[in-house]
C-alpha cells in the first residue's frame, strides 16, 4: 500500500510507503511506476546520482519544509512526473561519505536514513535517502551559503522573511520544550504520596524538538492495545522482565502505566517520561544514596522503548535525551550492587542538588546507539561524584547486569 502524505494536526509526515524504510522492497519501488506517483513535495526521483552540492542543496530543501525521499535510479516522465523506468544505479555508492557530506555541510546538522534495494536479476540497485522535517529550521547549505525549501517539485531559496520567521518560531520553540519539562517535572513530583525524607528521583525524558505537534492519537484504543502488549514489551540489556508495568491507562498527557514503583507516560506530541525513586537517606548510615546501576538499567531501556514508539507512528527526526535527577545533594552511588549493599562509604559526594544531562540524536538511531548513548550520559553523571567512568560499562561498552 503507499500512501503520498498523512496530516496530523499541524505536522506533516511524509510516508510513502506504509512500512519502515529498512522493510521497503523493490515490489515497493515497482508500485510507485504502476501507480503513476508523481513527484511532490516530499517526493523526488533522480534517475542518475548528482553532485555533492546538488545532494546538499535537496537534503537541505526537505528539511525545511516536510521532509520526504529521494530515490535514486528512476527515470521520470517530464519535471514531476511519474517513473517511466527503474534502471537502477551502479552498485558502488559509499553511503558513509554520503551520510558525511550531509552532516558537514548542513547546519544545525541533519540526520538522513539510507537503504538500497537490489534491483532483481541485475547488478544495479535502488537508493532511498529518507530526509525527515527538521525541528530545528531554518537549515543553512554551507557550500552555496543559502537556506532553500521544496517548492513546484524543485529546492528553491527562501526569501528573507521565511528565514527570519523559522527562526522565530526555533528560539520560541526551544523555550516552549524547556518550559513543558519543567511543568510535567514538577506535575509528577508533587504527585508523589510517600514521606521519604530527601527522596532521590529520576525523570528520564526522551522527546522530539517540536512538541506543538500531535504525533499519537490516544482516542485510537483498539491500537494502543495492540501496540503496547506489556508482556512483549521487552528489551536489553535484561529482557526477562517486561518494561511497561501494569495496564496502559489515558492520562493527562496522553497514556501511563504505572506499578511497582515505576511510572511511564506517553505523551501525545511525542514525549516519553519514566519517573522512578532511585534514592533515600539511609538514617542507620547517615548517608543519603542512589542507585546508579537500576538507573542506568531504566534508561538504556528507556531509549530502546522510545524508538519504538517513533516507529510505530512513524515519526522521524532530531529528538532529546534528557536525565534530570532531583535532590542530589551530599548523595554516594551505591558501589557493587544494588540496595542495601553498602559499599559507598569510601566515594565521594555529590556537591550538586540536581543533575542535568542531555543529548541529541536521530529517532531511528535509538535502538542502535542505546549503549553509546547510555554510558555517555552515565559517565558524565558519574562526573557528578567525582568519578571519570561509570563502573556500570565494561571496557567494550557493555552493560554489567549485577
């Protein structure tokens, strides 16, 4: 089945195919000539590969406006028109320089998917790039010092005031998402019943740039369902246990689930929260301690589930990693296992009362890098305590189960 364009309130996602990029088939690619789909705004076949600047310029074109594909060894009937032929491209494209060029000569950088189909009983092939919406426009073409937009199926510039407007509606929406954090933070920590003195909590925040955006129809409960079985809801590096507890609720901001001391919520532009209590004060110690290994546990985890949320409802683009743990001050990581071990007497103190960490990455990239990821956010919180590493990793980046 292909589809040209879905709307969702404000936000356009191009989907051509109704299907992960990775899943497209050349029967796929076959469909589009026997349909007669027409080049668009999110669409564009070249029948030859071109320059590295032309590549920029239509990279950058797509990102400012709704993102979309370009398809490379299709011959098109006219400017706009529909595949005539498919007669492939050589098989030798180097998708790393590619992917290399786009990063170095866009700004703020760009991600870009890229997949090749083999052309059957041929030694040609077809090349898909993927080029999301980006949430941080306007992009600027380093190389011909210009910001351009698709427009009449063509990457044209933009005037002056459609630059000066994307960048109002940036800066404005920067503070928008930073503004949101702090109020579903603050929402879920006065929600909190218990009388912990000093309770230590954890708010792992994974979530697109732009959050005006509605990404998930929670009205749709039949799907929801489906998609968010909670016993296949499993991932690495310690699968055996399901990652949603209990049953999918609706929620204030769009779906929770919580049980067994762990809170997650799906927001409906996109956001993902886990909130956990990850530390207290120990009176029989004096010491106030924080588990870093279940939290390292709970975020690796966490950006596994994230991707497959952006999956599910194809969404693609630029999202945040956030780490926000509250009420740190004077705490010591549990060393060499979890609680009530005490192994911390000897390390040092926290002299922060909050810890904030973040990153950036491509939705896609999620389930790939989560162990990059992770131990670069639980390196730099281990920074937090005076530590260079955190001991959770071993030397090939892999997490220790304890």
């Amino acid at each position: 089945m292909i589809e040209k364009v879905i709307n969702i309130k404000h936000s356009v996602i191009p989907m051509l195919f109704k299907k992960p990029l990775s899943e497209v088939e050349f029967s796929d690619i076959q469909k589009l000539k026997d349909a007669k789909i027409e080049e668009s705004e999110i669409l564009d076949y070249k029948e030859q590969m071109i320059s590295d600047d032309k590549l920029v310029k239509h990279v950058t074109a797509f990102s400012n406006t709704s993102g979309g594909d370009l398809i490379f060894g299709i011959k098109e009937r006219g400017r706009g028109g529909y595949p005539v032929g498919i007669p492939g491209i050589e098989d030798n494209v180097n998708k790393e320089r590619l992917e290399q060029i786009i990063i170095s000569n866009i700004r703020p950088r760009i991600g870009a998917q890229f997949h090749e189909i083999d052309i059957p009983n041929s030694d040609r092939i077809i090349l898909i790039i993927r080029i999301p919406e980006g949430q941080n426009r306007p992009y600027y073409d380093i190389r011909s010092h210009k910001y351009y937009k698709r427009y009449n199926y063509e990457a044209i510039p933009m005037d002056e005031f459609e630059i000066e407007s994307l960048y109002q509606k940036r800066f404005f929406g920067a503070s928008k998402l930073a503004k949101y954090v702090e109020e579903i933070i603050l929402f879920h920590r006065n929600m909190q019943s218990d009388d912990l003195p000093e309770r230590i909590d954890g708010h792992i925040i994974i979530t697109p740039l732009r959050i005006d955006d509605r990404i998930i129809d929670t009205a749709n409960e039949e799907q929801i369902r489906i998609n968010f079985d909670p016993n296949k809801i499993r991932f690495e590096p310690d699968s055996r246990q399901q990652y949603l507890p209990g049953i999918a609720k609706p929620s204030r901001y769009g779906i929770k689930w919580n049980a067994w001391n762990n809170n997650i919520e799906v927001h409906r532009n996109g956001l993902v929260h886990f909130v956990k209590l990850y530390g207290y004060f120990n009176e029989s110690e004096n010491t106030k301690v924080i588990d870093a290994d279940a939290l390292a546990l709970d975020l690796l985890q966490t950006i596994q589930f994230a991707e497959k949320i952006y999956s599910i409802y194809d969404f693609i683009g630029k999202v945040k990693i956030k780490l926000r743990v509250m009420n740190t001050l004077t705490s010591k990581i549990v060393r060499g296992g979890h609680f009530p071990l005490k192994y911390y007497e000897r390390f040092p103190k926290c002299d922060a009362d909050e810890i904030h960490i973040e990153r950036e990455w491509d939705s896609w990239r999620l389930t790939e890098d989560y162990l990059e990821i992770g131990e670069s956010i639980m390196d730099e919180f281990s920074n937090y305590y005076e530590l260079w590493k955190a001991d959770m990793f071993n030397t090939d980046g892999e997490f220790i189960l304890k």
